[in-house]
C-alpha cells in the first residue's frame, strides 16, 4: 500500500474506459452517495447482460477474510478485482483477448496515467500493466476505511451518540434472543473479518433459508452459494455474512436483493426464512434442512423493530459517501 497506488487505483476505479466498450467503470456498480453499492436488486455489466447477485458494499472490505457472496477461495482484493474486469460469464467490465491490448494502449498514452503510474511503481521501466491496474484498483478499494459511524463513537464512550431508540436496538441487536450478533458480530459487524491480530481465521458462510424450492433445500440453479465452488450438498444456499456498515444505504438486501427494506430483511429473520408458495421457486425456506441453525426465528414487536432499525441506521457514516477522498477525480463527464 501507498498514497500513490491509493491514487493510481481511484482514478481507475472512476474510468469508463477500464471495460471493452467504454461504457463502465468498477463505480458504475459501486457508487460513492449509495455507500459503494448501486441500488439495483442485480447489477448490470456493461454488455446489458445481468448478474445473478446484489452489488455489496466496498466499506471496510479491507478487513474482509473472504471476497464477494460465496467463494471460498477469494481472500484478497487483487484475486477478486480479475473477476469483474476479465470475467466472462457474467460480462461485467467485459476486457477480453480482442480488445486488452487496444485498452491498455489508451491509458500508455495518456499523460495523467503516465505520472500516476511512474508514481505508483517508480522502480519499473514501464509500469502501464494489467498487473498494476489490479494493483492500483485493490489499493484504493481497501482504503476505503470508516469507523465513525455514530455506534463506533458510542462504542468508543461517546454515550449521547446514539439516541434511546437506537441505545435500545443494540441491546435487542446482541441479546440471545435476535441473535443478529452471531453472523454480524464484532468491530466490521460481519463473522467473516480478518486483521493482523487474528489468531484463527474463520470464513464462514450461512443458508439464511431464503429458499427451499420443492421442500428439497434447493436454491436457483443460477445462485447456489458456495456449492457452487464445493458441490458439497450441504453448502446448497450458503453465502457470506456481510458487513453490516453503512447498511441503511445498500438497499436492496440479501444475495439476490430480494428484499427491499430493513423493516422486510427484520420480518423475513424473524419468520426464521422465507415462505414463496407458487411458481417455480415455491417452497418453505423455514424448513430447509441446510439452514444456519441461528435463523430459527423470533418474537419481535413493532416498537422493538423500530428501536432495532434505529441502531442499524447509527452503522452508517454519512461522511464517507461524500468524502473528497473516495469521490470521482475525474473532470470529464463520466457519471457513476
């Protein structure tokens, strides 16, 4: 890490023309005043074509033991950073054989990327690389660091930063009866995190029953958490806890963004899964027999989710979604 790589990867991170046909940038699905996410239930590439899951947030991703919903394998920012630039099914950036070198010709002669690049990797004789620009992107995305969130400040003994209602949803939020806390635990509100002080390094995933299509725990073809990576039946549906940072800003929620509001994702924990009863995904999410033992539902009043919602929205920090830091720098119109 560097201020200069910091930098090299922010301008990258805002420039359409990092996707084949110039019309997407990694901002396109991850917009500073959306907490780095889009606001779509899926994202959309820059082909048009759908993805099959809901833009995460890159608050705090730093601190992530795993990379995106449900694969195992991504432990760092540089692995999954390939994923959207390169990938191909789905198209996201869409870079590929016959148009890398062109793109890569097109930041090598502009003079901005030049300095930022010779800055970023002043050792090298000719850093304009793919591998730099991997560099440069994971660099900025872990930057992107916030523990000023009002629940931080209480946390650090700050008593009147959260009101009463919200006071009394974090009482509710770790209490044994909600259980929120055992996926959504500790300083990055998430069970998967990761940092230098950590001993034992955990990264688990969880199948929240949000589906159990036909009463067999089957989830949709396109979207089977990481049994996809494992094809070990019993991690059907099973996908990353996220961070709950910022969350009253990434709406829709869940993998797929199936649920819209807080006040729904509350509703859907506390029926201990979700019910669809006709068409081609009916079934009871409550009984699928692969579901994470602490989603075994609760008794919650409207008073107490009110109180609940309150402590969620105190994980946000307004600042970050209009800090200069993380903002677009470039001049030119390239929106977000």
């Amino acid at each position: 890490m560097s201020e200069e790589k910091f930098q090299l990867g922010r301008h990258l991170f805002y420039d359409n023309r990092l996707s084949g046909n110039g019309s997407q940038s990694c901002a396109s699905c991850h917009h500073q005043d959306k907490a780095f996410t889009d606001g779509l239930t899926v994202s959309v590439g820059s082909t048009g074509q759908k993805l099959a899951r809901n833009a995460q947030s890159l608050i705090n991703v730093a601190y992530n033991a795993t990379l995106t919903w449900a694969n195992p394998s991504l432990s760092t920012l540089e692995q999954q950073a390939i994923i959207p630039i390169f990938g191909e099914d789905p198209v996201e950036q869409g870079i590929n054989d016959e148009n890398r070198e062109r793109i890569l010709a097109e930041f090598a002669a502009d003079s901005d990327y030049q300095k930022l690049f010779q800055a970023a990797f002043p050792t090298q004789a000719d850093p304009v690389s793919y591998a730099n620009i991997v560099k440069g992107i994971a660099s900025f995305v872990r930057g992107i660091i916030t523990f000023n969130s009002p629940a931080d400040r209480f946390e650090r003994g700050d008593a009147s930063a959260l009101t009463p209602a919200a006071q009394r949803g974090r009482t509710l939020f770790f209490s044994e009866s909600l259980e929120c806390f055992h996926c959504h635990g500790g300083y990055n509100f998430s069970d998967s995190t990761l940092d230098s002080a950590t001993t034992f390094v955990e990264r688990p995933f969880h199948n929240t029953g949000l589906f159990n299509i036909n009463g067999t725990g089957d989830f949709p073809e396109d979207n089977t958490g990481i049994f996809e990576i494992t094809g070990d039946p019993g991690d059907m549906g099973k996908f990353r806890a996220v961070s709950l940072r910022n969350i009253a800003d990434t709406a829709p929620y869940m993998h797929d963004g199936s649920i819209n509001t807080l006040d729904d994702v509350i509703d859907f924990y506390a029926a201990g899964g979700r019910v669809i009863e006709t068409g081609a995904l009916a079934g009871d999410g409550r009984l699928n027999p692969f579901k994470d033992g602490f989603v075994s539902g609760f008794q919650i009043t409207q008073g107490e989710k009110a109180d609940l919602i309150a402590f969620l929205q105190s994980l946000s920090d307004p600042e970050i979604k209009r800090s200069p830091r993380f903002a677009n720098p470039h001049t030119s119109t390239q929106p977000q």
